[in-house]
C-alpha cells in the first residue's frame, strides 16, 4: 500500500488497520522532523506500524512535486516487490470565504488536493496495472454539487471536490483494465489535528467518532473485487453497515456528547 499524508490522523489509522492485516505500508508524507502542532512523522507512523507486526517503508513526499512522487513509487514497488494500493489521503485545509481566501492558501489546497491526487493516481498506474486486485481510495466527499457546501469556503471545496472528479474520471477510464477507483466520506468529524487546530479544539473532538472508522471502511473497500467495485462516493458508516457493522459506539471519542456532522454528506445517504 501506498498511502499519502499518513504519518498522522486517518491516514495513519487505515495504514495501522492494513497492517495487522498483513499489508506492507509505503508511507508517503512531508513530516520528517517533529512539528509543534501536529504530532508524527514518518519515522513514528514507521515505528507504530512496525509494532503492530506490519512492515513500513518511510518516504519524505511532497505530492506538489511529480520527481518525488515517481521516486516514491518506484522504490515503493522495488522494497516490496509491487503496488496494490494506492491511498490519496494528504490534503490541505482553509475554511474561509472567498474575500478573506489569501491566494497563496488557494494554491496549497488545489496543488495538494486535486493536483496532488491526480499526479498520484496517474504515476501509480503502471504499476497498479501489474496487481491482481488493485484499488485506488481517495478521501474525498460525494460530488454533491450544492451551494450549502461552498459558500462557506469556496476554495476548500472546490479542491475536495476536484479530488472526487478524479475519482469520477479514473474509475471510468480504468474500469476495462480492472483498477477499481473509489472515495471515501467520513459522516463525523473525525478527531484528527485539523479538528484540534482548526474546527473547535477539545470541545469539537469530543464530539468526533475515531479515525478508526474510516480505516475500518478503507479496508472494506479493499477486500471488494476490484473489477466489480468501482466509481462509489462511499459514507463511512452506510458502507460499513452495509457491509455488515452493528456497533458504532466504540468508534465515538466521546459517548456522552452528540456527534458533529462534517461537511459535504448528501441528505439522501442515511445512516445505518
């Protein structure tokens, strides 16, 4: 597996959650060195992973940059002798309206979100080409295209929403060779740092589900045919009920506290 930006948060928990399955991890992610905000680098989501019995390769990556990326990929397959998954994880965040959007921001999010995915997706498809049930995932929302969902942060949707256009071209341009491109939605705020730092603090995470959920979810999505599951805008709850989860309370931070509701979930997708 190759998973972006999984030194920390959901990332890390899907790679943490394939590897007691077995699956050897190629984490690429930009954090080499401890940052003061936002614990775990490569070398600390290596070492978690390793103590879970899985094998991880630590890859300093800035999707911005195609050169890095294809290196990436290629000792990737070279260490681990392929790739059957590839997961666009890594994105970049700022919820402001468009008057207060400084450019430089703007930039980030569509170089890392959409820009990011695509070059991703696109370098790792010769080697996708080559697996007997390959995947692609991005974390990204169901392209529900109403005004409710951009208007508070324009610039920050229209990049999350490139990443799920991505997702909507490549299944079809894919499916005849049989490399399954799926998204993947949290229905909650999960408690990650961009929920720490930048959507309520302790309060908000309080009432956010685990990053274990949409790891749970991922994975779901990964033991499916590829050839036959492919082109979904999935919600990680609906899917995993779906596919059989009763129990959703252990996956709450915090039981006593009602959820919070993330952006960007169609009214029509209930929950389970």
């Amino acid at each position: 597996m190759f998973i972006t930006g999984a030194s920390r948060g959901i990332g890390l928990a899907i790679a943490l959650r394939a590897a007691r399955d077995g699956a050897n991890i190629a984490i690429a992610a930009k954090t080499e060195t401890p940052h003061p905000k936002l614990a775990g680098t490569i070398h600390t989501a290596a070492e978690a992973i390793g103590r879970v019995g899985g094998r991880a390769l630590p890859l300093a990556v800035d999707i911005r940059d195609e050169v890095l990326v294809a290196e990436a990929l290629a000792k990737t397959a070279a260490h681990f002798g392929g790739i059957d998954i590839v997961v666009n994880n890594a994105s970049a965040i700022s919820l402001t309206p468009v008057a207060q959007t400084d450019i430089k921001r703007f930039d980030l999010m569509h170089q890392v979100n959409a820009r990011g995915t695509f070059v991703v997706s696109k370098l790792a498809i010769p080697y996708l080409a080559k697996a007997a049930n390959p995947h692609i995932l991005m974390l990204s929302p169901p392209l529900d295209m109403k005004a409710k969902w951009f208007a508070p942060h324009t610039a920050y949707s229209m990049a999350k929403f490139g990443m799920s256009m991505v997702v909507l071209g490549l299944a079809g341009e894919l499916r005849a060779q049989g490399v399954a491109v799926n998204a993947l939605w949290p229905r909650t705020l999960i408690a990650t740092a961009a929920v720490q730092n930048l959507l309520g603090g302790e309060a908000m995470m309080r009432r956010a589900r685990k990053p274990e959920i949409v790891a749970d979810a991922a994975c779901a999505v990964f033991s499916k045919s590829a050839r036959e599951f492919t082109g979904n805008f999935l919600i990680d709850d609906t899917f995993l009920g779906q596919n059989g989860v009763t129990d959703f309370e252990r996956y709450r931070v915090d039981p006593t506290q009602e959820l919070a509701y993330d952006f960007f979930v169609p009214d029509d997708i209930a929950p389970p």
